[in-house]
C-alpha cells in the first residue's frame, strides 16, 4: 500500500498527503458512491454539496498536484482528468467544483515565486480549496474586465465584481484574473485572495437551470489588498509554450466524459428495473428489446469515444509536459504543445457532444416514466447542456481543422 504522511495547518483537521497517483485515484473512486447518493435530491432542493465537498477534502484529493519539494505527489494530467471523470460520472456539479481549483493551482506552479507557491500550497494540503474570480458580464467579450489589479503601496488592490464563480460559496482562496499595469499598458495578472478578506463577499445568486450546486456566486472585490508575492504576472504564461490552457481544458473534457458515463449508467439502470417494452417488441422486459439494445449499443459507442480521446488527450499534455521538463528546443515544445491542445480540443468536443446526447436520449430509451420531476433525471441534460455552453466548441473544431489542413498551431490564450 502507497505510503501517505499528514500534513497540517494550525487550526485544521488532519488530511492524508496523497503520495502517489494510485492514492488519488483510489479515494476519487471510494468518494464516487457517496457523491452519486445525494446528487438528484441535491439539485432538486438546490442544496449545495457541503458533506461531500468536506470529503474531498478530508481524502487529500485536494493536494494531489502540489509539487513533490513542497510536500506533495506532483500527479500528472492523466490522473487529475481521471479523478474529475469519475467524479463527473456520479455529480457534474460537483466535479465541476474542482476544475477550477486544479487549473489555478497549475497556475501557481508556473508563475508563483516560492513565498506565494509555500503559502498556497500548504493550505491545500491541509484540505483548502481554490475558486475562481475571472468572468464580468460588462464587457464587449468575455475577456473584457472592468476590474483592475493596482499598485497601492508595497503590494497591491483589488476593486470589481465577478460572476459565475464557481465554487467561490466554498473557497479558502479565491484565484482573481484582471488586468494590472506593466510598462507595455495592462496585461492580465492573477492574485491569490483568502476568501476571508474583509473585502471580499460571495453571494449565492446562481440561478442557471443546470448545474445548480457547483456553489457558484457574484464575487464583490472591494478594496481588497493583496500581497506583492500574491500577484502573478498571467500574461507571460502566453508568451511561451506551455500546457496551460490544455490542462485547464482537459480538466472541462473530463467533466463532460464523465456525465456522459453516468447518464448511461442512470439510462440502463431505470430500463432495467423500471420501464416496460414496448408492445410490439415480443419481449417480457424492456432490456430484451432488441431496438433499445441496438440503441445502448449507439449510446455506448459514443461514452466510449469520448472516454478513448480523453485518455489520449491526457498522454498528450503529459508528453508536453516531459518535454517542457528537458532541453527540447523551442520549436520541439511549440509542437508538442501544440498537438496537446489539438488534442484535449477534440476530447472537448466529443466529450460535451456525449454528454448532450446521451443524457437527452435517456428520456428516449427510457420512456414516460422517466420525465417525471420525481426522478429528477433532467437533471443530466440540464447540468451537460450548461456545462457545454462554458466556451464554445466551435472555435475547438475551428482550431482543429487549421491544424490538420495548414498545420497551424493553436493560439494561446488558455481556452485551448
């Protein structure tokens, strides 16, 4: 068995620090159960996953990707996707609490100096959880903000307002993306803000008709002031091949796998024990018909697609990253990047189609019964179809098609 240690910070409990991928893997799975349990009963009272989000935790899943010299077991892409993906299958919602926390603390490793990465990552081996402040609803586009990261003194203030914070209802820290000042006009920068600064309030407002319990909010900024070393200059991490934007990618992908998987799952089970066959099928139980077994044959050809480009996606950006790690020249790391990207936009793309479809054609296999409130399993098609929506996969098919007519490299912008 995996040696764990513990590791803590004043005031918490104990968390195991996770120290192989094998552990990560092994308490994602154990938690799956208990995620699945309450997840339709969830949704439909829109009660936020507090139990379950304090189980994760408490297993250390938190704290798999810190980096080895800083106590962690440094995991790669591949085991992050899967801890997601097996997560994903028992509550969309829940793993998408996690996305967040993951990328950002990806972005820590790449641009934090050692006081922010030490601060950060010993809260989250002691079980914190990093959410996000980065979308406005202002702007011309998506990546228009209103709110500003500016020089005060020795460090740094922080006034605006954020929306659709995921996870933020539930953070030790708040990961804010706005632009700064820096010789060459505003850039985009990230500062690291504790979720129980004075000037910082979340509110519970999210009202989409999916993904009801990812504890998402409007975060209000109000002359938050941030340490020097909590600031990280984001720009710079565009200006140079990185796996950045295909981890963060890969990590949505994973999501929508995995609510793929347990939307058939869900499908099968109630066909199973609850639906009737159809009359003219000749069959006494609605699994032996032999339409809705060619139909799950479909369905199943599909969730396994999506789940093979996954993996391979999850090869790719660890490849990347390998070849980030040695003396590869830059046009070796501009490709290997590249095909990373390309790669997690494809799982992206079959991921989300999955997870639409098949979470929509449970009602067709599964028949009448199956649209009643009771069971709540509306609740897939809702939570896949507002999960999808996060950026378009338009713009991934378009990525992809440049690359595998006119072998263009994808921009680098963290969206792919």
């Amino acid at each position: 068995m995996s040696e764990t240690i513990t590791g803590t910070v004043p005031g918490t409990p104990l968390v195991p620090v996770l120290a192989h991928a094998d552990d990560a893997l092994r308490a994602a799975r154990s938690l799956a159960p208990l995620v699945a349990s309450g997840a339709a009963a969830r949704d439909r009272e829109r009660r936020l996953p507090h139990e379950e989000i304090h189980a994760v935790a408490r297993s250390g899943l938190l704290g798999v990707t810190v980096p080895r010299d800083l106590g962690g077991a440094a995991v790669g892409a591949a085991t992050v996707a899967e801890v997601l993906r097996l997560l994903g299958s028992a509550d969309l919602s829940l793993a998408q609490i996690l996305q967040p926390h993951f990328a950002f603390l990806n972005a820590l490793r790449l641009r934090g100096g050692p006081r922010a990465a030490h601060r950060v990552y010993a809260d989250v081996l002691a079980g914190s959880l990093v959410s996000n402040a980065q979308a406005e609803r202002s702007g011309t586009t998506a990546h228009t903000h209103a709110t500003r990261i500016e020089r005060d003194g020795p460090g740094y203030r922080i006034d605006g307002t954020k929306y659709y914070a995921t996870g933020s209802l539930f953070a030790d820290w708040i990961a804010v993306v706005a632009p700064a000042d820096t010789p060459a006009g505003p850039r985009p920068h990230l500062a690291f803000v504790p979720a129980g600064h004075p000037g910082v309030s979340v509110e519970d407002d999210w009202a989409g008709m999916g993904q009801r319990t990812t504890a998402s909010g409007t975060v209000r900024l109000t002359g938050v002031e941030v340490e020097p070393d909590l600031v990280l200059d984001q720009y710079r991490t565009f200006e140079e091949p990185t796996t950045y934007g295909a981890f963060a990618q890969l990590l949505h992908a994973a999501v929508d796998v995995g609510a793929a998987r347990g939307a058939l799952e869900e499908a099968a089970e109630f066909v199973r024990t609850k639906s009737r066959p159809w009359f003219e099928s000749g069959t006494d139980t609605a699994a032996e018909d032999p339409l809705l077994v060619h139909r799950f044959g479909e369905l199943e050809l599909l969730v396994r697609s999506a789940e093979a480009l996954l993996d391979t996606a999850s090869a790719k950006v660890e490849s990347a990253d390998a070849v980030l790690a040695g003396d590869t020249p830059r046009a070796g790391a501009e490709d290997a990047t590249a095909e990373a990207s390309v790669a997690v936009a494809a799982a992206k793309v079959v991921g989300g189609r999955a997870a639409v479809e098949v979470s929509s054609a449970l009602f067709e296999v599964a028949g009448t019964r199956a649209t009643a409130d009771e069971a709540n399993l509306h609740r897939h098609w809702r939570d896949a179809r507002t999960h999808t929506v996060h950026d378009p996969v338009r713009w991934k098919v378009q990525h992809i098609g440049a690359y595998s007519l006119n072998r263009q490299r994808p921009p680098r912008h963290g969206q792919i």
